[in-house]
C-alpha cells in the first residue's frame, strides 16, 4: 500500500521529469544561460516565500551557511547549468538518464570520504549503470550527438552528487527550506556576477514562449525538490531515493506525447534508461542507501 511519501517522492519524480520537458520546448527560442538565470530567479523567490510562511524557520549555523553556499556554487549553478547545456546538445531523454547517476556519485563519495562499506548491489548496480551508459553512447551515431558531448549530463550529475554530501552535512546546523534558500540564493548572485562580468547581460533578458516555458521549468523543478525533502523527512531514504530516481523513466513517457519532432526516441536509448534506473535501484535501494 502506497503511503504519503511514496506519492511524493513520485510526485517528485514527475515534477523533474516535466522540468526537463519544459526546459527542452524553451531551448528552441532561447539559450541554455537564459534557462538557468530563470530557473535560479523562480526558485529563490519561491524558498524565500516558504521560509517567510514558516512560523519558525529557525537560524543556521555559520557552518551549515557555508555548505550550503558551497552547495549552491557546486550544485545549483554547475549542476543545472550543466543541465541546461546537455538538454539542448543531447536530448531530454538521454540527459534525464545520465543526470540520474548522481546517487551513485554520492555513493562513491560516502564511500570514499565517509568509510561505507561497498556491498554486492553496489557493485551489480554500478556494472547495470555502465552497460546503460554504453548503449546511450552506442544510440548517438543514430541520432546525431558526438560521444562527447555525454560528458555534460555527466558532470551534472557529479555535481549534483556532491551537492547531497554537502547538503547533508549542512542539514545539522540548518533546516531544509532555509538551507535550500540559501543554496540558491547564493547560485542566483554568483550566476549574475558571472553573467555580468563575462558581458554576458542580454541572458538575463527573455521573453515570449520561451520565458514561459523557463518559468514553468523552475516552478516544476523546485515543486519537485521541495516534496522529495518533505519525503525524505518522513520516509526512508532507501525507498525515497529510488522512487525519485524514477525520473528518467516519467521523461521518456512524457517525450514521447510532448517533444515530437524535437526528440528521437530508439531501442537503445529505451534501454539504455531502463538499465540506469535499474542500477540506481539496486545501488540505493537494495544497499539501504
């Protein structure tokens, strides 16, 4: 029987999936610079209303501060821009799949830094990930991407992964919506003081459908990020973790009605997806990650 959070961590899932979707429509008029400075401006004022509706949203210790503007310069602006940059060089699909590997570069980190033993599904699911990986890189010559390009929803995901260890590490001196105010409140001002001193202005500047669609990206994306934390807070992480890293899976279904045209969907990029999620599952899942 399904319980809150597991709808919300599906919910959740959904939520990035439909991000994703939105991004790649609002990539045809605009550039991957525009999709992220909205998506940062949508997602700080979103956090900061939470944090003013919150009756006691509590005062973070200089440490957790500092994790989570490292969060925020690491994740927030490399992780999406990364995003962004590899939606419009290699597809929503295929980016959703490899972005998804960020579990298990968080994984690797714990084990690394934080002395956690390596199990049997970790090693079964990281071998699963890499023979994922080498059919979407083999489904490339059939729609058109260089190999090299799947190095950014890669690095993505490396970002991504390293933003939970410090995101966790920063949750000790801070609550969540606070902490996540802070993470991309910091990626806002250091994104525009890059924009500005690289001459850089005009991506701050959108408008018409793509501005819309960007919009509706942040909402959807940060909508998301909210109800998996809610989930995480309220169900185990060995379950939230492969629910949300579902996501890939809501991309391919919602391309196929919605990105036509935009986006080539073949047997190998269904399977290379289908075999990354599986990976995930049994590296977060079954390891009681």
């Amino acid at each position: 029987m399904l319980s809150s959070y597991h709808v919300l961590a599906l919910a959740s899932a959904l939520c990035s999936a439909a991000a994703t979707i939105f991004i790649r429509q609002g990539l045809r008029g605009s550039d991957p610079y525009a999709g992220t400075w909205v998506n940062l401006v949508v997602g700080t004022a979103g956090l900061w209303l939470a944090v003013l509706l919150m009756d006691n949203p509590g005062r973070p210790s200089p440490q957790a501060v500092a994790f989570f503007v490292l969060a925020g310069l690491i994740g927030t602006v490399g992780g999406r821009l990364l995003r962004f940059l590899s939606i419009e060089k290699v597809g929503a699909s295929i980016s959703a799949a490899l972005i998804n590997l960020s579990p298990l570069v968080s994984v690797i980190l714990a084990i690394a830094l934080l002395g956690e033993p390596i199990t049997v599904p970790t090693g079964v699911g990281t071998l699963v990930i890499v023979a994922g990986a080498v059919l979407l890189s083999a489904g490339g010559r059939q729609i058109g991407y260089r190999r090299w390009q799947l190095t950014l929803p890669v690095l993505s995901a490396v970002c991504f992964g390293v933003v939970a260890i410090l995101r966790k590490l920063g949750l000790g001196g801070a609550g969540a919506v606070m902490g996540s105010a802070i993470n991309v409140t910091a990626a806002l001002i250091a994104f525009t003081t890059l924009l500005v001193a690289s001459g850089r202005r005009d991506a701050m500047v959108c408008r018409g459908r793509s501005l819309g669609y960007f919009v509706a990206a942040g909402v959807a994306e940060n909508a998301g990020v909210f109800m998996n934390v809610v989930a995480l807070g309220t169900g185990m992480v060995s379950v939230v973790v492969p629910l949300y890293a579902t996501s890939p899976v809501f991309t391919l279904l919602l391309s196929f009605f919605f990105l036509r045209g935009l986006e080539t969907l073949t047997g190998r990029i269904i399977a290379g997806t289908l075999l990354i999620v599986a990976g995930v599952y049994l590296i977060t899942a079954l390891s009681g990650w």
